[in-house]
C-alpha cells in the first residue's frame, strides 16, 4: 500500500513538472503572433552611469530569466490549419540574449549624427528586425553612448505575447531596487480608482433618504447598461463600417506588411501635470488626456495649413485654421484587466519561483478626441474629462476583451486577428498610461534617469505612451515616419499646450484671489 502511495505521488509529480515545462500560448497570445499583430513592447532607458555589462549579465540570471516566460522559448505542433503553440521551459544563455553594440563604429558610420539622433535611429532599426523565435523571446541593448539626458542608455525589447504591457513593466521593475537602499523595491504611489458615481452612492446612502439613494442606484445601473450597449454597438461599427477623418496622421496598413517605425521621447515635470490636476479637480490621466487633445489639435492646424500652402500664394496666412470643423479622430486606450500584480509578487515568484498572476488580459476603449482650437485652453480638458468619465462607467473593455476571446474560440486566430485589425485600423493612434516609481532606482547598480516604453506593430501611424518617474513625465511617441515625419513638432506642440493649460489655471486661480 505504502509502495502503491509512493507510486502516484511521483506520477503526479511527473505530471505537475511537464505542465510547469509546457504551457500552451493564452488567446491573446495567439494574437500577437498573427501576421497582422506581430507586436513588440520596446522600453528605452536612461542611465546616469558607464554599463557594466558583467554586472548586469549576473542580474539578469539572478531575475529575468527565473521568470518562466523569459525562460520558455515559442514551439508551434500540427500544420497551419491546424496549429498549436505552446511555451516550453529552455536553458537560457543570457550572454545570447545581451547585445553590446560597436557603438563608435556605427556612430562613425552614420556620419557622427549627435548622440540623440543616432540613438532614435539605432531603436528605429531594430523595429524591423524580429527576434530568434527558436530562444526565449527578448532581447537587452547596452549603449555605450551618452546622450542628452542619459550617460549611457539600456534597451528591452520584448514580444507582446509574453504579457501585457503593464504586466512587463511590473516584471522591469521587480528587478530594480532603491537607489537609497538597495535592498528595497521601488515603491509605486498608491492609486485612488474610487469614482464620481461610487462617491455620490456613498453620499445618498449616508443621508435619510432611502428613496433617493435607491433611485441613484438604479438610475447609475441603466447608464451603466445603456453606455455599455452604445459602446458595443460603436465597436461593431468600427469593426464593419466606421473609419476616422483621413487626417494627416492616419497612417495606412492596408498592405499587411510590418513597417519602420521611429521612437522618440521627450520628459516634461510630472509636479505641472499635478498643478493642473489639483486645480481642475481631476486624474493625472485626465489631464494627460486633455493636454494630448490640445496638441493633436495644435499639430493637425499646423499640418493642415502646409498642406493648403501648396501650389498656392505664399502670402496666405499660415496660422488661420484650415483644418475641416469636424473631425472623427479615435484613439484604442489599452486597458489591463488582469488585477494589477504586486511588484513584491514578481520579485517573491523570481527568487523563490513562487505562482504568480501572469498574461495579456487587456480591453480596448475607443476614446473619441475633440480635435479643434479652442480659445479657453481648460476646454480641452473638460471635453476629455467627459469623455472618459462617460466611458469609465461602462463595460466597454471587459466587453472588447471577452468578444476576442470568443471569436478566436469560435473562429479561430486568423479570423479574429483580421477581424480586431479592421477595428484597430479604422480609429487613428494608440494611447495608454503607466505609473512608475516615486523615487529613484537602479538597474542591477545603475541609477535611472527616465524610462520610455512603448509598443509597435499594429496598425497605427501614431502610438501615444505615458510613464510617470519620480517627479517627471515621460512621453513616448511610435510613428510611422511615412504619415509623421516630424515628431519632435508634435512632441513640441504637447509641451507648449502644457504650458498654456497650466498658465490659464495660474489665470485663473490669481484670478479667483482677486
């Protein structure tokens, strides 16, 4: 009996370590290795130090590489109707995986373009190589090359089937430590996610009037449903019929074929953002919002203008507004539904290979820009607030989520990928928002000065991202060069609606003192 117990046991054993050794690829997964999504997130990151290549080879196979993940390479079983792709547990050499450029050879190359010019073309570059697919699927850049605001910079590049995005950088940053106490993990600032609604709720219920919290109850519930239903029915037309403005930035994917794209990024005071924030009574990421509407709109009038300048007198006036007064411009606002996984949690899983939550869980919104000026700078901000306040209270994302899932069960990879790929490629730009930590912290011994992830391969012209790092605010911009080929400009034109939304709330405080 005893020797029959034993028996099972290792059986079961056996078992459980060829599961841990093979996991099959998640739905979204499967989505990101479709020809039409073959998606990379790209994180640049400033370091205020010389690399030392050695030190952070060693990190690395203290951490990445005990995350399952990183340590898994892509097999795929059967033929192509008929495909499975499964991750499977692989010896990893990090030295395979760490990439240490001749950076004065391909500077000298490049004709010695300034430090920042060659870095953007180096990032460029690497957009249109794809990684091994017979290792694990990442890579790690380390530039000997000072910048402007960087002694020399790091480069992740990651397939997107191996997490979502907020999960990735989670998984970053659980190998970072505190630069003060390099024992400690970063600290991330707490986030407050209770709602306008939820707050009125509370209010009516706290009061004597039962009646009335009840009929706020049931009146949230309906508009929740209705907005739900109109935002489902708005995503279905998207899918079959509905297409943005052909806008200057609307780039054009019909082809299929993956493109090259251009990554720049541009840090601004996060403590601006927070001024704003505090005097319009509002989110960081409304304001992020609110302030993107206003350079869209500043960008597209200047674009506009050019394009009206040619063939025509060169004495018209540049800086009237020629774009059309209506305009459908809608960004894919990426949404991570996975509950968000502690930062300790990664850690615990690397050190002590602990379970832990892991994957791609992320829903879409189509949030629709008020592309216009404006005399009142704050309009923008109001307008986006609306916006996204209306869409929060809707289960737009779960929806968008939940329907990829059951059209790849019911149809199948290709089917679903072609069918989210219209959808994609019928709104205009990419935006999503990460926050980072509250203080300093160091890469395997290197003290960071900004990080700039963003993401490419779908079928975007324009990819807005925002990572937020001790007291700063770093904009990420993807492009395709063919549509925008002066993204600096556009990055310009952001800064400069930060400073006027923020001169017309300085307005209007000292206005209200008076």
């Amino acid at each position: 009996m005893e020797i029959k117990t034993q028996r099972v046991t290792s059986e079961t054993t056996v078992r459980k370590e060829e599961e841990e050794e093979e996991q099959p690829l998640s739905p979204t997964a499967r989505i990101f290795h479709a020809p039409e999504f073959n998606c990379y997130v790209i994180a640049v990151i400033g370091l205020k130090k010389k690399i030392e290549a050695d030190v952070i080879t060693e990190g690395l196979k203290q951490t990445l590489i005990r995350h399952p993940r990183f340590s898994s390479k892509l097999v795929s079983h059967g033929n192509k109707k008929r495909q499975t792709q499964s991750w499977v547990r692989t010896n990893v050499v990090v030295s395979d995986h760490v990439v240490v450029p001749d950076i004065e050879t391909q500077y000298t190359e490049n004709g010695n373009v300034n430090a920042d010019a060659f870095l953007e073309s180096y990032v460029s570059n690497l957009t249109t190589v794809p990684l091994d697919i017979s290792k694990p699927l990442w890579q790690l850049h380390l530039l000997d090359l000072k910048t402007s605001d960087a002694e020399n910079v790091a480069v992740l590049k990651f397939h997107h089937s191996l997490g979502d995005g907020m999960s990735l950088m989670a998984l970053v940053l659980a190998c970072m430590r505190k630069t003060s106490n390099p024992d400690e993990l970063p600290t991330q600032p707490n986030q407050n996610r209770s709602s306008s609604t939820s707050s009125r709720l509370t209010a009516a219920s706290r009061g004597d009037s039962r009646f009335l919290w009840l009929v706020m109850i049931l009146w949230s519930a309906l508009m929740l449903v209705w907005n739900t239903v109109c935002d489902a029915l708005e995503f279905i037309a998207t899918a079959m019929f509905l297409k943005d403005t052909e806008t200057p930035i609307k780039g054009d994917f019909r082809s299929g074929k993956s493109k090259r794209m251009s990554l720049v990024h541009r840090t601004v005071s996060l403590e601006d953002i927070k001024l704003i924030k505090n005097a319009m009574n509002m989110t960081v990421n409304d304001v992020v919002l609110g302030v993107t509407q206003a350079g869209l709109s500043q960008y597209l009038e200047k674009r506009y203008g050019e394009k009206k300048k040619v063939g025509k007198d060169q004495e018209s006036k540049s800086n009237s507004n020629d774009m059309p007064k209506l305009i459908r411009l809608r960004s894919a606002l990426l949404v991570n539904l996975r509950p968000t996984t502690g930062i300790q949690d990664l850690a615990d899983m690397m050190a002590k290979k602990s379970n832990c939550r892991w994957g791609n869980w992320i829903g879409y919104i189509v949030f629709p820009f008020s592309i216009g000026l404006r005399d009142d700078p704050l309009e923008h901000l109001r307008r986006a607030k609306g916006i996204i306040d209306r869409k929060k209270n809707s289960f737009e994302a779960a929806l968008t989520f939940i329907a990829g899932k059951f059209i790849i069960r019911s149809f199948g990879v290709q089917v679903a990928a072609k069918i989210i790929n219209r959808a994609l490629s019928n709104t205009t730009m990419s935006f999503s928002n990460l926050i980072g930590p509250i203080e300093e912290i160091s890469f395997y011994g290197h003290p960071i000065t900004y990080m700039a992830p963003s993401v490419y391969g779908h079928p975007h012209a324009l990819t807005i991202h925002f990572q937020s790092y001790m007291n700063q605010m770093t904009i990420s911009l993807t492009v395709d060069p063919t549509a925008i080929s002066d993204p600096h400009r556009l990055l310009d034109d952001w800064e400069k609606s930060l400073q006027s939304i923020k001169d017309a709330v300085n307005e209007r405080g000292s206005g209200s003192l008076d």
